[in-house]
C-alpha cells in the first residue's frame, strides 16, 4: 500500500513539475514579447532565432544550449553527478516544445510605441516575470529534478565552492554579454529591443517574486502527500 502511495505522489509531483515548466516558458515568452528586453537566460537563444535564416526556432536553440549545459555538470562533477539527473534530457525537450508553443500563443501580445503602448508593455513585462516566478516557485517544491540552468549553477558551486548566487549573478551577466556579442555580429547593432531595460528589471524582479511566492507554497506539499490527503479525508 505504501509503494502505491509514493508512486501516485511521484506522478502528482512530476506532473506539477511539467505544469510549472509551462507556467515559465509562458512567463517568459509573455515578457519577450513586451519587447523592452529578453530575460538573460533567453537572450542568446532568442536572439539567434531571430538571425535571418537560422536553420533553428528559439525552442530549438535552448534544447541545445540545456545539452550542452548537462554535458558541462556531468564533466564537472564527474562521479558525483547524479545519474538520475540525465532525465534534464527529458526536460530540456518539453521546455523547448513549451517555449515554441507559448511564443506562438503571444504573438498577438505586442503593442506600439505610444505611451500608452509602453505603459502596456511594462505591465506586460512585469505580469510575465510574475508567472515565470510562479512557475519558478513551483518547480522548486515539487523536489522531482533540476532544470539544466539550475542543475550548471549547483555544479560550478559545488566544484569551484562558490555561492550559488554569486553563480547565478555571473551566469546571467555571462548570458547577456554574449546575447550583445551576438546583436553585434548578426544585426551589427544593440538592439534595446532584445537587451534593454527588461532585461536588466528581470534580473531582479524575478527573483524577488520568487522569494515573494516562496512562503505561500505550502499547499503544494500537502497536496503531494497523499497520507497527508488521506487524513484529512478520513477527519472529515
């Protein structure tokens, strides 16, 4: 009875989980679309999708980059790395596909450069940074696996014994760099509508909607244990 419990606990965690990945790619495809600035993690992918004839769609580009980002943990940590954690495999697909369809489904969400137009599109930017942060939230209290991003930041912490903010500050600033390298190179400008002031907002009004979400998600545990449930359901 036991085992069946925590096999239907998994599937509620790991289907929250998959809920929680669209929640971001939403968020995320949401606040792009706001054009005042990509969020860093999807500038370079987003840019590249962008170069006239890239063979790949913004989807396409993260499923690589997460890729190559597993392949960096597994070279860093070695022995250490969790083989449970090649399932970031799995994710990195659903995350791409999740970031095609949500970019598809907020195409419409692009408003002109009027004041009321930039008004619109800061609330458009900070209403995607919220459910990105949602999501975010989630993800992390459904304790199942790391996204790719989170999984690259934990092992250079863990290697180089660096805090893992300090890790995520530098990777994020390493990120936008190299999206401006590529506006360069590709568009032969910087162009504030890939990389601007949302860009530099998102830094930290995500992380802070996280830690704003973050206490309220105690529900969340509840509904995963299912003894929890069961005792509640017998008490009333």
């Amino acid at each position: 009875m036991k085992q069946a419990r925590n096999k239907n606990e998994l599937l509620r965690r790991y289907t929250v989980f998959f809920i929680s990945l669209f929640l971001i790619a939403l968020g995320t495809s949401l606040a792009i679309r706001a054009n005042l600035g990509s969020s860093p993690i999807s500038c370079p992918p987003y840019i590249l999708s962008l170069v006239p004839g890239s063979p790949l769609t913004m989807g396409e580009y993260i499923i690589c980059i997460q890729i190559l980002l597993i392949l960096t943990q597994i070279v860093l940590l070695r022995k250490d790395y969790e083989m449970i954690q090649l399932l970031q495999i799995v994710i990195s697909l659903f995350f791409g596909f999740y970031t095609d369809l949500t970019m598809w489904m907020t195409v419409p969400f692009q408003f002109d450069s009027t004041p009321t137009g930039y008004f619109i599109r800061f609330v458009q930017l900070c209403a995607g940074g919220a459910i990105m942060a949602f999501g975010i939230a989630l993800e992390v209290h459904c304790k199942v696996l790391l996204m790719a991003y989170e999984g690259f930041f934990l092992a250079v912490s863990k290697t180089f014994n660096i805090e893992f903010g300090k890790v995520k500050i530098g990777s994020d600033t390493t990120l936008v760099i190299i999206g401006i390298i590529c506006c360069f190179v590709f568009f032969g400008h910087w162009d504030w509508k890939l990389i601007g002031i949302g860009t530099l907002f998102s830094m930290f009004y995500v992380g802070s909607m996280v830690r704003l979400f973050n206490p309220h998600f105690q529900w969340v545990e509840t509904f995963f244990q299912k003894s929890t449930i069961d005792k509640l359901i017998i008490s009333s």
